[in-house]
C-alpha cells in the first residue's frame, strides 16, 4: 500500500488514468456490480488516504468508472452514483463501506428475488429476450459488512 500511496501523489493528472488502470486490470475479478462498487470505492479510499481531496480524487474516479466500466454489463451512470455516495463516508471501515453499499444497493438495484441487477425493461419489446445482468452476491457484501478480521 505505501508504494500505491507514493505513487499517487506523484502527479494529480495521472490519478484518472491510474483508476481507469486498476479496475480495466481488476475487470476479470469484478463480474457483479457490487464487486465494481467496492473496487471502485476501495481505490477511492486509498487516494483519499494518501492525501487528495473528496471532491479531487472523485473528479479522477468518475472518468475512470467510465472508461474502466464502459463495456461492463452492469449500468455505468448507476456505478457512477454508487461511487459517490460511498466517497461520502471515506475515510471509513471495510464494514461501513460495505454496510453503506448493501444499502444502497437494497434501495437502487432492481431485485428479484435474491438476485439484483443495475438495470431492468420489463415489458419493452425492443429488448425482448435481453435481461439484466442479475448478481446474487448480496449475502457476500452483507458477511463483508459484519466481519471483524
């Protein structure tokens, strides 16, 4: 962590590229939508950590979920808005991190079920056929909300 921190806070206008960097590289990890957000949110605390600013460092995030996110099943503006309701709260723990996205994700995802997704068009026929993506990681984020270790 100290070798990411030294790293950020070498030029301000490398931070966008370095987001877009490290969830392009953590995209084969991130398949649900509530692992995006918490990527997302946890490069977000390390560069509030090494000293930018809320409103800095998510002006660099928000062109990194883009870019990263743009190919992503997952609804990009929907991540967007996840992002910076968690940068909210940093610095803060694993547990309210995620606490907060379980939240949010109960109250803004589209649920069926157990299962969610970022977006849903039932009844359109032009998307007949296509669904959502649908994630059914919540019990995940929730236990991450409760661990201690």
């Amino acid at each position: 962590c100290v070798c990411v921190c030294v790293y950020l806070r070498a030029y301000h206008g490398y931070l966008g590229a370095i987001f877009t960097g490290v969830l392009k590289n953590g995209l084969p990890f991130t398949d649900s939508w509530a692992a995006q957000i918490l990527s997302a949110a946890a490069w977000l605390h390390v560069a509030i950590l090494s000293g930018y600013g809320r409103a800095e460092a998510m002006r660099a995030m928000h062109k990194g979920v883009y870019r990263a996110y743009a190919t992503s099943p997952h609804d990009v503006q929907a991540t967007v808005k996840a992002v910076y309701s968690v940068s909210y709260i940093l610095p803060a723990t694993r547990q309210t991190v995620a606490q907060h996205i379980a939240r949010w994700l109960r109250k803004h995802a589209y649920w069926e079920g157990g299962q969610y997704s970022s977006w849903y068009a039932p009844g359109f026929v032009a998307l007949q056929g296509v669904t959502g993506c649908w994630c059914s990681d919540m019990p995940c984020v929730e236990l991450l909300g409760t661990e201690n270790s």
